[in-house]
C-alpha cells in the first residue's frame, strides 16, 4: 500500500533487530523486517533508537521565562524588581504556605515579586510564552502535555483562558491539558474557591490541587475534598501536588489516597512532588505506599525542583507496583531558574535521583516519560504497534541508555504520521 513514511532501519526498544516502520493516515500501518512499499518521505533512520512520543504530565507552563523576562541573570541588564511602593500594598498581607519554601530554599523568588508579575498577564502575553515553550518542548519529542495554570486571587483566570486558547490552537499536533490549579492555595487566598469553579465551566480538562500550603491540617483536609467534590460534579480528573516539603509530619498525599478510597470517585487521581514520603520512618512510608496503591493514585517525580529539595521515594514506590510517572515541573519561574524542557533531561536526573543507574532501570525511566505519563494523562499506551497513532521519535542514539546519557537534539520529531520537527547537528573538532 503507498505509505506517507516510510522508516528505514529503525531500532525499536528492547528489539533484537532493525525494522521498517510505515505510516500512513496518521496511523502505523506496517512494522516489518524490510518494507517495499512506495512511500511520499522515506527517512533513513540507520539503525538510531525510535520510540513513542514523549508526555510531560506536569509542567507550570503559564509561568516560564519569568527570569528572562525579569533579567534576573543577565549581565548587561538591571533585574526588573517591584518598587517599595508597589511592594507596600502586600506588606502584611497573609501568604499562604509558599511562603514557607521562598524562607527554606534561595531558588524561590519572594511570593509578592511573583504577585506582581501575575498581575501584569495578559492572555495574549501568557498564551505567545505558552506557545514558546511548546515549540521547543516539540522539537525535543514532547507530543502531550498536563499545562498547570494558576487560578488564584493575582492571576485569576487569565492562565487558563491562554491555556485554552493553546490548547485550541495546537489540538491538531499535540494533546494538551489544562489544569485549573490553585497556586496560593484555596482558604488562604480568598475568591479562589469561586475562580476554580469558573475555570472548569470554561472548559478546563484537570481539577488540580494544592493542598499542603494551607494554614491547618483542617483547611488541608477541606481543601482535599473540595477537589474530589468540584471533580466529581464536573466529571473531571485530578491532579493534586502534594507534600512538597521535608517535613516527615506533613500528610496530604495519605489525606488523597484516603479520600479516593472513602469517597468511590471514578476518575483518575494523580499527585506530584510528595517528597516528605521519603522522609517518613519506614513502616509509616510504607502503610502509606500501600494506601496509594490500593487507591490507584498516579505519582509524578519531578526530579529537577525537587532534588533543590527533598526528592520522593521512587525506587519503594516502584517496588510497590504504584505508577509512576516523570515530568518538567518548572521551565525558568518563580520556583526553579532552569529547564528546557526536555523529558530526556528530566529522565537523566530521575536515573541518578532514583538510583537507577542501570539497564532496566533506565528503561523504567524511559517509560516513566512515555508510557507511565500517558497513562497519567489519560491517553492511550502510544506503544508504537500497527494500527497506534504515529507519534513517535527518532533519536541520536541506538539505546535508551545512549539517548539519555547524550541527549543530542532528535533528528525528527512524528505526531500523528507528520513530521513537525527535524534537527541535524553538525559537529567540528580543531584537532
């Protein structure tokens, strides 16, 4: 049958010999020793590693490029800071948890320096950062997405909106998610109970929640169940961060898991961060790992801000049999000045976070940015077989171990059987 592509050579994880790989409809149509087929494009793949596309179940995307856009790093420019005057109407203002982490960790930006500059968005200014950082998350194989957009009392609802005008604007090359997502919390910040329900009638995918930065472990457990109450209505998953802290007395992931399991909720419950798990003494960790597994709930390492600060228990979660998955978090904002994104930059810092360092480990790893994501999303297993979507990578390497050790620019970049990113490096040695 006439093909649209046609890969020539390529060599499928874990395989013990190359294939040619037809797409055509924006499906695979044929994974064979030797294709003859006619095809529109044949790619010379040459025995380099291809898999699925990658998914970043977790990235605060609205917010990228604030230290850029502030100057904050640059040598020739003055860091553009609020004045006193600007900073007077927040003095005395109660903040809510995150406060906590800009006083623990010098990476944090100071909550009212954040403030400011949410006040500031526009839809089309936030949606055009969006649009950049998607670009190149692209370019490095980044085919889905869970968008984290800040609803709260400075930002109201001016993320979401770009986000679904992103999500829009791109639904014919990457599938995006929104996340209404509580960044001030929902009881320490005042209208932002009313926001969340807005976001969600404008069409928001993900009820997302924040629950450890509430002021009492009461507000905690409100703020816990306000989400499953505001998803189960609208017929939402959920996305919770919890937990972000090395305090080992902190409980909000044991406070969603129970609320999974008491309250018969049918949609998927995921959560990132939870590093003080890795903190508790061992039998609660454990009592603990057993509650999320028995609840289903869906981990996310993000191993870049977090290893700034307690990392969670991925190796006894993986024991366990729990899910996890690995994502971007933070692309240079409020709370982490680096990122690329590149989920084969975010696996480089799970493999040596989680102690994985080796053949199978790292294929955990790989999966943890493919598959697990996925599964986390809610999208199908993009196991690259006949009759899955053609979203796939190819990459400078002929093993995942070499794909993440290097990260070199993929020379071509598949969504839905089209090619919408190829990079080819050339290299030069004066000696």
């Amino acid at each position: 049958m006439p093909l649209d592509i046609k890969l020539r050579e390529a060599q499928l994880r874990r395989a013990p010999k190359l294939v040619d790989i037809g797409i055509a409809d924006g499906r695979i149509v044929a994974v064979a020793d030797r294709l003859d087929d006619p095809a529109e494009r044949t790619i010379e793949v040459a025995g380099r590693l291809v898999t699925p596309g990658f998914a970043d179940p977790h990235c605060h995307i609205d917010k990228s490029f604030f230290g850029e856009l502030t100057g904050r790093y640059d040598y020739l420019r003055t860091p553009q800071r609020p004045d006193d005057a600007t900073l007077a109407k927040y003095r005395g203002q109660p903040r809510s948890g995150m406060g906590d982490m800009e006083e623990v960790h010098a990476n944090v930006v100071p909550l009212f320096e954040s403030w400011v500059f949410k006040e500031g968005y526009t839809v089309d200014a936030v949606a055009e950062r969006m649009l950049r950082a998607l670009r190149t998350a692209a370019a490095n194989g980044v085919l889905a997405m869970r968008m984290f957009c800040d609803v709260d009392s400075h930002a109201g609802l001016t993320p979401v909106s770009a986000g679904l005008r992103v999500r829009e604007q791109l639904r014919g090359v990457m599938s995006l998610q929104v996340v209404a997502f509580p960044q001030e919390g929902i009881f320490t910040d005042p209208g932002t109970e009313a926001l969340l329900e807005e976001a969600m009638v404008l069409g928001a995918d993900v009820v997302g929640g924040l629950p450890f930065v509430e002021w009492t472990a009461d507000d905690m457990q409100r703020h816990v169940l306000h989400c499953f109450d505001l998803a189960a209505r609208f017929k939402r998953d959920l996305h919770f961060l919890c937990d972000d802290t090395s305090d080992p007395s902190a409980r909000t992931l044991e406070m969603v898991a129970v609320a999974k399991l008491r309250s018969g909720f049918k949609g998927s419950v995921a959560s990132s961060h939870n590093g003080a798990l890795s903190t508790y003494p061992e039998e609660h960790r454990v009592r603990v790992i057993s509650l999320l597994r028995q609840a289903g709930v869906r981990m996310v390492a993000n191993a870049h801000v977090n290893l700034l600060g307690t990392y969670t228990a991925v190796p006894e979660l993986l024991q366990a049999g729990v899910l996890v998955a690995a994502g971007q978090d933070d692309i240079d904002n409020f709370y982490y000045p680096l990122g690329q994104p590149d989920p084969l930059e975010v696996a480089f810092c799970v493999v040596h976070a989680a102690r994985l360092a080796h053949e199978e480990g790292m294929e955990q790893v790989l999966d943890m940015v493919t598959r697990n994501a996925c599964t986390v999303m809610g999208l199908p297993d993009p196991t690259l077989t006949v009759g899955s979507e053609a979203n796939l990578v190819v990459h400078e390497a002929r093993h995942v171990r070499d794909a993440i050790r290097y990260r070199y620019p993929r020379p071509y970049v598949i969504s839905r059987g089209r090619v919408i990113a190829e990079a080819h490096v050339e290299r030069t040695v004066g000696f």
